[in-house]
C-alpha cells in the first residue's frame, strides 16, 4: 500500500468530454452510491484541469486537503471509491522528493445503461429507497409522444448533398477527445469452462456465452453471489427459442431467485455510507455535529478500518457489518454508532450477542440516522449507569458484629474463680 503524503503532487488528465448533464448524472445517480466525499473529489478534480479540460498543472495534495477542506485520510477514501466505481484511474509514480500521482477522469455511464445494469441499479435502490428511485427514474425518462398519425418526411444523406471532386485529405487525426467511460471493473469469479461444460449440449450453441453475456454473469454472480450451479440453472431458464441468453430475462431471473432465497431483499454494498435523505443539515459547527457528519460520511467498513488504526477489519467483524446491514437493514450511520458504541462499552471488543441484541432493538424502534442512534445509545448508556449506582448502593447482609468494636467489660472475681475451676478439670 502506497503511504500518500500531503507534499505528494499529481496531475489531472480527462480521458473523456465531460458536460453539464454529467454532472446531473453524477449527483443524482452516483452520488447515492459512494457519497458527496468522493463527488466533490471528482468535481474539483475536473476544476483543475487547464481551459482546454485536457490537462491540469501539477498540484501537491495539500491543495486538495485545502480546497475540499478535508482531511488526507477522506480524500484517499474518496479516490477509492471513484477508482471502484469506474470514474477515475490512478497512476503512481515513486520519486526522490516527492512521489507523483496521475488521476485520469472518465465520464459517468448514460442514464440508460446505470438502470439496466445489474450491479448500480440495484445498489442505487437500497440506497435511495423506493419513493426516491421512481423520482430519479422518472427524471431520466423521455416522455413519450404519439407521431402515428404523423409522416415521416425527414430527408436521408444522398438526398440533400451529391459526392463531387474538390480537394486532397489525408485523415491523420489521432486522438480526437470522445466521450469514454470505463463503467466498473470485477475480478472473474466463474470458470466458464467448467459451467459451459456442465450445460446441456443440446441447449446452447457457439455464440450463447458472448462477451456480453460473460460480463453479465460475471456481474450478477458477484452482486447475488451464485454458485456455479444457482447460475446454471438462471442460465436455463433465461435461454430463448435460438438457444441464445435473454439479457432482460436473466437478469430478472437472478433477482427474483435472491429475493426467494433471501425473504425478499435485495443486496447491498457494506462499503456505502448514510444517503443524502437521511443526513443531517450541514452548517452546524459544534462537535456533537462532527461526529455526526463522520458517522454520516463514512461507510461501516472504513468506520471499523479507522478503529482499528488503518488494519483491515477480521472476516468475522465484516460479515458481523453485512449482516447489520443486509440481514437487518440498519443504515450505515446508524452501524457506525453501534459500532462505536459497542467497542466504547465492551473495552474495544466487538461482542457479536451485545450488537445483535442491540441492533434488533433499534430496527424495532426504527432508528435511520446518525442522531436518533447517539440518541438511543445514550438512553442506554445512561440506564447503566443508574442501575450501577443502584447496585453499589443496596445493603450487604454481613454479621451483625462487623465493622463494629467489641466492647470491653471488667471481669467480676466470681467469674474469674468460676472459670479457674472450669480450666482445671483440663488439668
């Protein structure tokens, strides 16, 4: 892992054209999925390029620390995510005073294909919730109009302009800008061989598997995680009359199949962090309201990864993070608070039981932000305290003489003489 340090310079280089309707793109579908942090990255990367938007002057990265008014630590965060994304590449490149990074801007993906993709689409949902998705939707939406009883009068090419002889043209024109965007990249996770092997031979032929198609599965492997034969048998049900996979129909055969097995839900990402819908106000300045933007901003992961001084969290405390957030649909924010509330009350141990129990009573008591979380965690917090002070103070039943001095009392001469007669039967 590279150590970045604010002295560290890089250079912004746009690899695509980006225009004013990417940035609706990027605020209304992007932004839900990896959070403002990492928009305002790619914003004021994009400010930094030079006036032709080719590329920027080298800058060190306390200007970016001082422009976004963000610490180092958030800004690579951020970089990441847009990096995971498909908006921007990262090139390194180590030197004796300074290292020097390359960071190449891409165009968002279109309307079109963010909600026919199998990944974003979905991801998009949970994080937005139904009400907001069909608003987005339906901002992207063309509206349609009825032409049918309309004539199609529009002129083609060889209609309007004839081909004559005027100059010479040599076509050497390397590299003309063109909108480019890498969409999201995944590591292969299925051995097609073996799955197209496994196949009834009769039901595919040579072009089934396209490269298309592989992606797709690959994709929505990873998003539902599906085994070879789960995919298999999607596969099947998603083949049409010439033996060739239905895009629309597998996909909606995968979905379906994970709700089935999933009473309903749908995958998330543990990476996210709060949407905007359930943030509190920026402006506040106190620290109360710090440490609510911070569990706002962060996503669980990252939250743990902090927590644990920059050391990745175990296995075991990730799947403790997706359950709270898949299996019981707690908001990011809302983890972040259990989180650290779990760890400030358990001497930094993360207690699965305690969170569990925890985590089920705030789901009942449907907490979705940062603030109704802190709180609750203090309502609790505070009922420990009182029964502690009950505790300590109730009587302990001890025998009546403890504590307490025996008195001293002068012995008679009858008594003496009667004990001396007692003591020498002993004799």
């Amino acid at each position: 892992m590279v150590n970045i340090l604010p002295a560290d310079t890089y250079t912004v280089i746009n690899k695509t054209i980006l225009t004013e309707n990417d940035r609706k793109i990027l605020t209304m579908l992007y932004q839900p999925i990896i959070g403002s942090d990492s928009i305002n990255l790619f914003f004021t990367l994009w400010m930094d390029l030079d006036k032709n938007e080719f590329m920027s002057m080298e800058e060190n990265h306390h200007h970016l620390m001082t422009s976004m008014s963000m610490p180092l630590d958030r800004i690579v965060s951020a970089r990441e995510k847009l990096e995971a994304i498909g908006l921007l590449k990262t090139f390194f490149k180590e030197r004796e005073d300074s290292n020097n990074y390359v960071y190449e801007l891409f165009s968002p993906i279109s309307p079109n294909e963010f909600f026919s993709h199998p990944i974003l689409n979905i991801v998009l949902y949970n994080a937005v919730g139904k009400t907001e998705y069909q608003r987005i939707t339906n901002y992207f939406k063309i509206p349609k109009i009825n032409i049918n009883d309309y004539e199609d009068i529009t002129k083609e090419f060889t209609e309007v302009f004839s081909s004559t002889p005027s100059t010479t043209f040599e076509n050497n024109i390397l590299n003309v800008k063109a909108s480019n965007s890498l969409g999201i990249s995944l590591e292969d996770r299925i051995d097609f061989d073996y799955l197209i092997s496994s196949m009834p031979k009769e039901t595919i032929n040579d072009k089934t598997f396209t490269k298309d198609i592989r992606k797709i599965l690959n994709d929505l492997s990873w998003i539902y995680n599906l085994s070879l034969d789960e995919l298999k048998n999607i596969i099947l049900s998603s083949l049409n009359s010439k033996n060739m996979i239905d895009k629309t129909i597998l996909r909606k055969n995968a979905r379906n199949y994970y709700q089935y097995q999933n009473n309903g839900k749908l995958p998330s990402l543990i990476y996210q962090n709060q949407p905007e819908y359930l943030r509190s106000p920026i402006g506040k300045d106190s620290k109360r309201a710090k440490l609510i933007y911070t569990f706002e901003t962060t996503s669980p992961y990252n939250f743990l990864k902090s927590k644990n001084n920059g050391a990745k969290p175990t296995e075991r405390d990730v799947k403790l993070i997706e359950s709270l957030r898949i299996d019981l649909e707690l908001q990011p924010a809302v983890i972040n608070v259990l989180l650290d509330y779990a760890l400030m009350v358990n001497n930094n141990k993360l207690n699965k039981n305690f969170i569990e129990t925890i985590a089920g009573q705030w789901k009942r008591l449907n907490i979705e932000t940062a603030e109704e979380a802190m709180n609750q965690a203090l309502k609790e917090s505070k009922k420990k305290s009182n029964q502690t002070k009950t505790y300590n103070k109730k009587e302990t039943i001890v025998p009546e003489w403890f504590g307490k001095e025996i008195e001293k009392q002068d012995i008679t001469v009858e008594d003496e003489d009667e004990m001396k007669n007692l003591l020498s039967e002993f004799k």
